[in-house]
C-alpha cells in the first residue's frame, strides 16, 4: 500500500448573519489528512483508504454496481472503496480506477444530502484527482 500525504484546502469563508459577521471554518476531522491505495491480491481488489485524525467504525453504503464503498458510521465520512480490478481486463484498469472512484463517490455523495458529508466527498475527490497519476500506476504495478 502506498501513503499520499493529501493538501486539502480548509479556507474559512465570512457569514453575516443578522449583521454580524461570523468566521465559518469546516472542521480538520473532517478532511483526510492521508490517501493509502493498492492493491489486495486476496481480495482481488484495488483498495483507496482515507485517514482521517481519528477513527471511527465503518459500515458499508450501498454506492453502485462496481465499486464498494465504507464510511463512518457516526460521521458518514468516506472511509474507504474497493474496486474489484481483476473482473475488470488489464488493459481497461488504468482508466478504470479513477473513473470508477470518482463515480462511486458521486454516487455516495448523492445519497448522503447533509453539507458535512458532500464536503468530505468532495475532499476525497480531489485527493483522489490530485493523485490519479500515481493511483492509476499502482493500479497496474
């Protein structure tokens, strides 16, 4: 498995509320701090796990036909997804990967409507776009 230390953006944006302004950040537990992905050979599975600064169970969300995906189950966080590569043909995985994350999330993100849950998955997202390049060579190795 390999580790990607993950960049995600955490501005604070400025509400006014009754003509106050208030400072309005999302809270560090609710980014990866880190991306682990490889493939589980017993499993026959490429694997992209998101660490967050704590931990918490997982359960799993029905997300669609390709890809299983894991998320807290007091936070809904997206904790991980399972992407089965060896029904998949060896020259279709590189694609394939990052297509099929990036969809299952979206399918994921769909069914999780709160604020909290589609920042996450967006976060994901973007960990997993910001290193798709290195994701898809592991995917292959």
């Amino acid at each position: 498995m390999k580790v990607f230390e993950l960049s995600a953006v955490r501005d604070a944006t400025t509400e006014t509320i009754k003509g106050v302004d208030f400072e309005v950040a999302v809270s560090p537990y609710a980014f990866p701090e880190y991306l682990e992905c490889g493939y589980q050979e017993s499993e026959g599975v490429f694997v992209i796990k998101f660490k967050y600064l704590d931990t918490e169970p997982a359960i799993k969300l029905a997300s669609d036909a390709v890809a299983r995906l894991n998320v807290g189950k007091h936070t809904g966080r997206l904790l991980s997804l399972e992407i089965p590569v060896d029904r998949l043909g060896v020259d279709k995985i590189k694609m394939r990967v990052i297509e099929t994350a990036v969809r299952a999330i979206e399918s994921a993100r769909q069914q999780k409507p709160e604020p909290k849950s589609r920042m996450n998955y967006d976060a994901a997202t973007e960990a997993i776009r910001e290193h798709e390049h290195e994701i898809a060579e592991l995917a292959t190795a």
